[in-house]
C-alpha cells in the first residue's frame, strides 16, 4: 500500500524560531514504516560524512517519542509537538538555542531506502514564503552536502529543493 504523502498547505506553528540559534540543531527523522526500518541505522548513514569531517553535534537524530505514524500529515503534526529542545540564552544574540531543526525534517518512505531513489523524503516549511509546505526526494549521496549547507546557512530549503530533488523509482 501506498502511503499517504499528502501534506497540509501551510504549517505556521513550525515558522516560530526566527529569533533563535539553529547551529546545532539536528533535522528530525521519522518513518511511516514502523518498526521495519532502523532510524537509528537511517541516521548514522546519513551523518557518517558530517562526523568524520570532525563535528560532534549530531546532523541528524531519530525524533523522540517515535511513534506508528500513518501519513505523512501525522508526521508533520508530530514535528508540530516535538519539542525544539529550546534553551533560553542571555548573551545579547539569539534569544535561545535549538536542539532541533524546526522547519525541516527527514521521513523514510520506502524499505529500500538505501538501495533504492525515493526512499527518503525531505519535508520542509518554507519560512520564507509564510511556511508554505512542500517535499521532495532525496540521495543518500547528497545528505552531507544538502544537509550540511542548510545547517551552515549557506543555501535556503526551496534552493535545496531544486538542487538534490529526484523522482522516486517505482
């Protein structure tokens, strides 16, 4: 069975960090596989790059609670109710740090994630368009590159989009 991707047209509650740090956030992952796939598994091969590049904050993280998730709207409410781990600051800079990423996340999609295109989905609120929704398809190849820009600010989520979007293979 097909899962259900279909995804709510905006999320605002996720556009509410503008005023934080998000250097060592890490990007959620969730499944709607249940306990088929490993997400611990899914994040070490996604990270395994970033840490050998010598960084020790984690790029990514299996989100907490995991759950059995249905549809992909499901996922997106849970990112909603994840908590950020928001940790108030009083430096003169953000006004807090974030242990999350808020307006992104990373969902597996099919078993054969590793081995087959369109088994990794990103999900994003494009805070630049009133947290507009949107998704795509993504490499294993290019996680490192992808994710790590986005987390050194050196490309938007829509941009993203358009450089490591792929079609999914049936």
């Amino acid at each position: 069975m097909t899962p259900d991707l279909s995804l709510p047209s905006r999320a605002p509650e996720l556009g509410q960090y503008g005023d934080c740090n998000w250097d060592d956030a890490a990007f959620a992952i969730y499944t709607l596989l249940g306990d088929k796939v490993s997400l611990q598994e899914v994040a070490s091969v996604l990270e395994k790059q970033w840490l050998e590049q010598g960084n020790e904050n984690h790029l990514v993280r299996p989100a907490t609670p995991t759950a059995e998730f249905e549809t992909l709207q499901d996922i997106v409410q849970a990112h909603i109710n994840l908590d950020k781990g928001k940790r108030e600051r009083n430096d003169g800079g953000a006004a807090a740090d974030l242990e999350w990423w808020p307006t992104a996340f990373i969902v597996v999609v099919r078993e054969d994630w590793r081995t087959k295109p369109g088994g990794l989905l990103f999900v994003f609120a494009d805070d630049e368009k009133d947290c507009e929704m949107d998704k795509f398809y993504f490499k294993i190849e290019d996680a490192y590159m992808m994710l790590s820009s986005l987390s050194f600010g050196d490309e938007e989520l829509a941009t993203s989009k358009e450089a490591y979007s792929q079609e999914p293979q049936a």
